[in-house]
C-alpha cells in the first residue's frame, strides 16, 4: 500500500494561563476527577506561564522529521492533531480528507505498550475516523519503539551527560523513571495470554538496555506522576520517596533518566526538575536529570526508520526479545482485548 502523509499524534498541552482548566477538563473527562484535583494540577502549568512544552517540542521534533524525510527522497507531508488540546486530530484529519489524503501513518509520540501509552492511540484513531465520516483516511499506527538502538543510544549519551555534571560521577546512583500507571492497568496491558505487565516490563527492559549501554552496573527502576484516589494502589515507589529512601541508605547523588518519555513533557519538568531536585537539595544530594531523547537528531532517524518500515518493507531494528506490536489500521488493537480497561473485560 502506498502512503501519501504522515500524521503525528500527541497527547496535547495548553500554550495559554485560559486554556490550562479546558485542557484539564478535556484530559479528565469522564473520569469523575475532584475540581480541586484540577486546580492543584493547573498550578502546575501557571508556575510555567500556563503553557506546556509538549506542542512546541512536538513542532520543533516535526520539523527535525521533515528534514530528515527531505534528505532521504521521501516526500510524506506531516500533519499534527492531539488528543486532549488544539490541534485536536478530528479537525487535523477533516483537514487531511480535504487535502486528499487516502492513506497516512500514524506516529504516537510513545514507545511503549499499555492502555495509556498505545491503545489509546487506537481511540484516537478510531474516534477521528467516525467524526470525519465517510472516505475518512485509512491510517495505520507505527510500531511500539522503545526498544529501538537509536531511542537506546539516546538515553545513553543522556545518561552519561547527566553523570558527567556531577561532583563524583561513580558515587551516583541511576534512577530510571517513567509514569506511573494504574497496577490493574499495568496488569491489563498487553494480550491477556501474555499475562499482562507489558508497559512495566517494558519500562524495565529499556532501562536495562539503556543501563548496559551507558555502563551502568546498579541502577533502580521508579515511577513518578500517580493520580487519582489514595484508595487505588499505582506503581511504585514514587520518585520523591525514591530519593528519600536512597538518602536514608547514605547515597550522596542521584542521576534521574525519564525513560518512559519522549520530550520534557510538563511531568518531566515539574516531577523531575522541580519536586524531585528540590528535595535532593533540601537533603544535600547531588542531583542530575538526563535528557528525553525527542530533541536529539537520532530521534527523527528513528521515525523515518519507522516509516520505512512500512513504505519499503525495511526490516525492524529492535534489541529486545518482546515481539513487536503497535503496528494496526484504523484503531484496531494489537490483539483480542489487548491493553483493554479494566472496565471492558469480562468479569471471571
């Protein structure tokens, strides 16, 4: 099948102090999230102005793919929608039907499984088709990534950058980081005769990987960004009392990898930067965050390696055992009940 556009799918962000609550608003739908849960997170994005770094960082990655599509003779225009904030993809994909686009890829800016980190995608996906209607463009989701050597080697060099800064660079533990999840979510990902745990599987072979590549011997594997009521057990620990823990174990400095994501996401510089170096100051530990590799020119490589993947047959560079998945048309999952909600299984 011939392709003839590119459309890159995001989570969304404000990039304005009155779209911080809409933006919320929209990402909480349904949910039954507390309005005063929503203003002690929309104090988050006013620290910054009221504005996200996602849609820019996701424009500047866009035009960094561009580039790289220009060098290699592949002529694929690119259109940005997102889930929860303007551009929302249903209006990116009218647009798309209207320029004449019959057939597009998808990249979701996430590497990993799970019902967060790809089938939602799907969602999108499937909910975009059904708003645009009939002729609406076939569109066929790009493959999960986070195991590939050029996202690897990203976080690798971050990795060593960010231990380099330090005043005893052999003394510093390795943290690895990602979001946090649901546990009867991260259960829930993957093929249910995989056994579920995919996301965190996945997290983990990735630090692992990330670790054997920057030659890291010791390292441990946190989680930051929980939501919703205490009642409900997330994955953990969290990375605050990561830090303090380590403290209390006599560690003097710690380097932070946000592994789980792509670009400084407002999680990344709010969790990362703010909550967690402030608490390595207040103990007196050194502290050192690595890079998101979305900004290193490795990373458009790697999307125009997944493009090839699809436009030419290129064969799938992976340097884990997890078989690859992601890859579907039109929101259809990656398997039966795949990464399904907890909500839509069947009751046994």
């Amino acid at each position: 099948m011939g392709y003839d556009a590119l459309l890159w799918l995001s989570f969304g962000g404000p990039e304005g102090p009155d779209e911080v609550m809409p933006f919320l608003e929209n990402v909480t739908r349904g949910r039954g999230v507390p309005r005063e849960r929503l203003e002690e997170v929309a104090e988050h994005y006013q620290h910054f102005g009221g504005v996200s770094p996602i849609n820019r960082l996701n424009r500047d990655a866009i035009a960094a793919v561009e580039k790289e599509l220009a060098a290699q003779g592949l002529g694929l225009p690119i259109y940005f929608g997102n889930r929860n904030w303007q551009p929302m993809v249903e209006d990116t994909l009218a647009r798309m039907k209207a320029d004449g686009v019959r057939n597009a890829l998808v990249f979701p800016t996430s590497a990993y499984g799970g019902y967060s980190a790809c089938r939602q995608y799907d969602e999108d996906i499937e909910r975009a088709r059904s708003a645009v209607g009939e002729d609406a463009p076939e569109l066929t989701k790009l493959r999960q990534f986070f195991d590939h050597p050029l996202f690897i080697g990203a976080f690798a060099d971050a990795l060593r950058t960010a231990r380099a800064e330090l005043d005893d660079p052999a003394g510093a533990r390795i943290v690895f980081v990602a979001h946090s999840v649901p546990v009867s979510a991260d259960k829930a990902a993957g093929p249910p005769e995989e056994g579920g745990h995919r996301y965190s599987r996945q997290i983990a072979e990735a630090a692992r990987l990330v670790a054997a590549e920057a030659g890291v011997g010791t390292y441990d594997v946190v989680w930051q960004s929980r939501s919703g009521p205490p009642q409900v057990p997330w994955l953990e620990p969290d990375i605050v009392d990561h830090i303090d823990a380590l403290h209390a174990e006599g560690v003097r400095s710690v380097v932070v990898c946000p592994v789980g994501f792509v670009s400084d996401h407002l999680e990344v510089i709010w969790d990362l930067d703010n909550e967690a170096a402030e608490r390595a100051q207040e103990l007196g530990m050194g502290f050192a965050r690595a890079a998101t590799p979305g900004t290193d020119p490795r990373f458009a490589e790697l999307v125009v390696e997944l493009i090839r993947e699809q436009v030419s047959g290129a064969p799938a560079r992976k340097l884990s055992d997890f078989p690859v998945a992601g890859c579907t048309v039109n929101g259809a999952p990656c398997a039966i009940a795949c990464c399904e909600p907890a909500r839509r299984r069947p009751v046994s």
